[in-house]
C-alpha cells in the first residue's frame, strides 16, 4: 500500500507540501489542475510546475484526481470527439511526467453531493453529512449553493462556471437513460484506455458518491454488478477502478470487501474513508475507525493486505476536528490520523502473516 495525500494546489489549499511530507508514510500528492475546465487540454508547463513543486517536498505526482470529463462527453454529443482529443493529449503529458494512475468519474452534473457541509457530531466535531429526504424537495441550485458557499477555496467537481448553466445542462440530460449513459462511457473508454495504456497510465474511474440517482439524472457506477459490467467494457489493467469505500459504503448493501476480493488485479488506487448510515438512509461521515462508521474499514485493509495490495491509497475524507478551518472534507488533522489508523491496521496484519509464515517454518523444520 503506497500512501498519497491530495492536494488542491498553492494558494488553493488549508494544507501545505510541507505538512503533507510530515505524515508518517506518505510518498506523494494525488493532484489535479483545479482551475482548467473540463474538456481543456493541459498545459504541459502548468503539468510541471505541479511536479517541481512537489519534488522540492520530496513527494511525487503519480495520481492525478481528477481529469473531468466533459458533459458532451457523458452525453454522448456529436462535440464530444474534440474533447476526446483534448483529454487523450492530456493523458500523453501526463504520461510523459511520469503519472501512474488518472481517477475521474461520470456522473452527470455533479460530482459528490451532500446537504450539508458542516453537519456538528456530538463530540464537536463536524462534517459531511447527506439527508436523504431533504434532497427530494429541493432546487438543485439550492445545492449548488451549500456546497460552494462556505468556501473561496474551489471545490472539485463544482466549478461555479459549468453549474452556472445548471438549467440548460438538465434540459440536456432530458431522456438519457442508464442505458445511454453506459453506451457513452464504453464510447470514451474505446478511444482513451489505448492511449493510457501506451502512456504507462491506468485509467481508474471513480464510483458515484451517494452511489444512486439523484435529481433524476442516471447513475451508473454504484454497486458490485455495475463495478463488473463496467471493467467488461474494455479488458485491459489500464480500464480499472479507483474502489472508493465511502461512495459506495453510502449504501449498506454494498459489500466492499467482496469487492476488493473479486476486483482486486483492477484496483490501482484506494479511497479508504467510513461513514456512518442511519436507518433512514441519511449518512454522516466519520473518522477512519471501524467503529465510528458503518463501512468495515478494519476488513476491508485486510482484504487490500491479503490480495497483495501494491497500489495507491489516501484517506479520502476527514472530519473538521480541532477547530481547523479547512475545505469541507479536506482538512490536514483528520485525515492524518486517518492514515495512521489504516497504518497500524496494515502493520498489524503484515506482523499476522509474518507470525504465521515463521510458525509455519518451524514446523516443516
Ligand atoms: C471524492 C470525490 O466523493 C469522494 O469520495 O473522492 O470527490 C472524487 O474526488 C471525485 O469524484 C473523483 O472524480
Ligand atoms: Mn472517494
């Protein structure tokens, strides 16, 4: 398991290089170029300036979350052949710097959602929190509007830009069905996962976060059966799986540590977080700790340790603990510790099967 930390950019984030390279056992930044809207070719000087400022931190640019796709892209538009080719030229560059591993998603118009940033736990701590029946009734600029306000920091997967023509963009989701959507994304992964896999890159989508459909619009990416239908679109190690256990622990049928056993030769980058689901549907997310949530984070680091996982993982989300005045999910406290739970898990279990492997010596001895 290689541990990465994201990292929003130099004056688009609470948390410093200089802090990240201080948590035990983190070797780089998962990165992305916040500012350069979906479909636009990047900048191969911006590519690197991200790289120096990294390396001088002695971190590396290995994961890239995210290249978003465009819309046109998901809607399967007669334009999204231009953007195509913008978003393959990217994976070029990108490989070209050394990048391993591009996590995006497809999900129409929004990315994450929750409906409310800064839900308070009862130990004064607080954090994202989704209520189901709040999302029905309303306005989805309502939700556009709790997620963007509370910070000048951007939030990824909500660019003010492409949200401020939310109208025209569900007019255009209008009678795409689950079936079109798949069509579309097994369309864009014919003509990228060729050039990933000439670029040294594995494509890693990332699941829906809540893993259902909301406002109406499909989703697609949301459960075990869909996981294994999407990696059937294109058979290669570069169409693979970036396995998020927050996304889809949102819903409590998901077994992701079955998961990870059946998928686990396609999974090059982990999202290890908890949340806690209440009976009504509603989910909070927690600290890392079994316990805390309802996601068996404790099974599912044994399952990564027992496949022989070598890929990269990153706590994904933390609470706002401590009073840190952070982008909501994003701050430096929770997600550290966050990381030292999932490294004394992994200790524990490398130690387990040291244990067993000498005890097993002495006995053919
Ligand atoms: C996050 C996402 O919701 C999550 O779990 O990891 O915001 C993720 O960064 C994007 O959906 C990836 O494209
Ligand atoms: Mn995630």
């Amino acid at each position: 398991m290689r541990m990465v930390f994201r990292w929003f950019g130099e004056g688009n984030d609470t948390v410093s290089l200089d802090h990240i390279r201080q948590i035990p056992g983190v070797e780089g930044i998962v990165w992305s170029l916040h500012d350069i809207p979906a479909g636009e070719e990047w900048p191969m000087e911006r590519i690197e300036e991200v790289r120096d400022q990294a390396s001088a931190f002695g971190l590396h640019i290995d994961v890239v979350e995210s290249v978003n796709v465009h819309e046109d892209i998901k809607l399967g538009l007669p334009s999204r052949d231009r953007y195509i080719a913008n978003y393959i030229r990217t994976i070029e560059k990108l490989g070209q710097v050394g990048v391993k591993v591009i996590c995006y998603n497809f999900m129409p118009i929004f990315d994450w959602a929750r409906t409310d940033m800064f839900k308070a736990a009862p130990d004064g701590s607080t954090a994202l929190f989704f209520e189901k029946s709040k999302i029905h009734g309303i306005d989805p600029m309502e939700l556009v509007r709790t997620i963007t306000q509370n910070s000048s920091l951007t939030m990824p997967g909500w660019e003010p830009e492409r949200l401020a023509h939310l109208t025209s963009l569900f007019e255009a989701y209008r009678g795409v069905t689950e079936e079109d959507l798949w069509s579309n994304l097994e369309y864009f992964l014919n003509a990228v996962v060729p050039v990933a896999e000439k670029s040294g890159i594995r494509m890693a989508i990332h699941p829906d976060d809540p893993p259902w459909s909301i406002f109406g619009l499909p989703r697609i990416i949301t459960s075990q059966e869909n996981l294994r239908k999407f990696l059937s679109l294109y058979d290669s190690p570069a169409n693979s799986l970036t396995l998020c256990s927050g996304s889809l622990g949102a819903n409590p049928d998901n077994d992701i540590v079955s998961m990870i056993h059946e998928f686990h030769d396609r999974i090059p980058f982990a999202h290890i977080r908890n949340v806690r689901v209440f009976e009504n549907g509603d989910f909070i997310e927690t600290s890392h700790r079994t316990q805390d949530g309802t996601v068996d984070i404790a099974g599912i680091v044994q399952a990564y340790h027992e496949t022989g996982f070598t890929g990269y993982a990153r706590p994904d989300h933390g609470r706002h603990i401590w009073g840190e005045q952070c982008r909501p999910g994003y701050g430096l406290y929770d997600r550290a510790l966050g990381i030292m739970y999932l490294w004394g898990l992994w200790d524990a279990y490398t130690r387990k099967s040291q244990d067993q492997a000498s005890k097993l010596k002495e006995v053919v001895q």
